[in-house]
C-alpha cells in the first residue's frame, strides 16, 4: 500500500519537520525516509510534498538551501520551525495521554518495526477498527446521542483493557523465558 486515505490532516507537516530536524534533506529525501520508516506502507506524492514545502517556506518555517552541484535542492528547519514542531509534539503527547488509545496503523514508529508478513491480520483488524470508528463519528455529528457516546466508551475502555491484559501475559512471557 503505497498510500493511504487514514492519514490525517497535519502528519506530513509533522513528519517533514521532525525529519528536518534530524538534518538537512531534499523532497526526495524525505519521501525515501518516510517510506523506508513506514517499512513501504506509505511513500507521500511529490504533489503532497513540494506543496507542503512552499507553504512552509512562505511562513517560514523552513528555509531552501542553495541548490548543489547536482542541482539537488535541500531545506532546513528554522527557529520558528522548530517552535512549531515542539507544539505538535506537544499536542502529540497530550493526545496520547488523554485519548489513551492503540496508535493507528500511520502513528508510532513502533508500528512499522513489526513484521508486516506477522500482522498482516492485525493491520487488517486496525482497520476495520478506525473506519468503524470514523463512522460512529460522522454519524454522531449528524445525529448526537449520549447514549451512543456512553455504550462506545464502554466497548473502547473494555478493549483497552483487554489488550492491557494480552500485553501483561506477553511481557510476563517474556520474563519467563
């Protein structure tokens, strides 16, 4: 899967400044290292990235490095980029905090160091699980009820902690072995 509809809003942006802030790299650059980090799940577009790369640059965020011999354009994270990746990675980490839910198959590096021939079922399951998930929403937009929102807390608070319960026996596993 070389692209994927899940892949909210804002993740790019994330993505391309974290990987500025490891150093400087080029549009090609950084799609390689997306797709090597996401173990070819996802590769972004030159049309999500280049786009993304003058809006960035117009606010300035970052900053096009002279082009070298190769004719290779590189950019760099400015001052105010880094101040806006540090919001996101705040946000980030709230999120997480508070929501306390499995990261989606696009969030967490974690995620991609699994075998994909492993958890091709897992994946799938993900799936199933966030677009379920992504309809209760839009349904909920349409038509509230906290009487759904209720019976939903209590189907996603009972899978967490059932998958609170599968990871103590895997740890416990491991420290038998």
């Amino acid at each position: 899967m070389k692209h994927t509809a899940l892949v909210p809003k804002g993740f790019l942006r994330y993505q391309v400044l974290e990987l500025l802030s490891e150093k400087n790299m080029s549009g090609s650059e950084i799609m390689n290292e997306i797709e090597e980090r996401t173990a070819g799940r996802w590769r972004p577009s030159p049309g999500s990235i280049y786009p993304l790369f003058a809006w960035l640059q117009d606010d300035g965020y970052v900053n096009e490095m002279p082009a070298e011999g190769n004719g290779m354009k590189r950019y760099s994270i400015t001052d105010k980029g880094r101040a806006l990746l540090e919001e996101q990675r705040k946000i980030k980490e709230k999120l997480g905090k508070e929501a306390k839910l499995f990261a989606p198959p696009f969030l967490g590096a974690s995620w991609f160091r699994i075998p994909p021939e492993e958890t091709a079922q897992l994946r799938e399951s993900m799936r199933h699980f966030m677009g379920a998930f992504h309809e209760l929403a839009s349904s909920l937009e349409e038509e509230f009820s906290e009487q759904i929102v209720e019976e939903a807390r209590k189907v996603l608070d009972g899978t967490a902690e059932r998958l609170e319960e599968i990871n103590k026996r895997l740890k416990s596993e491991k420290n038998v072995r």
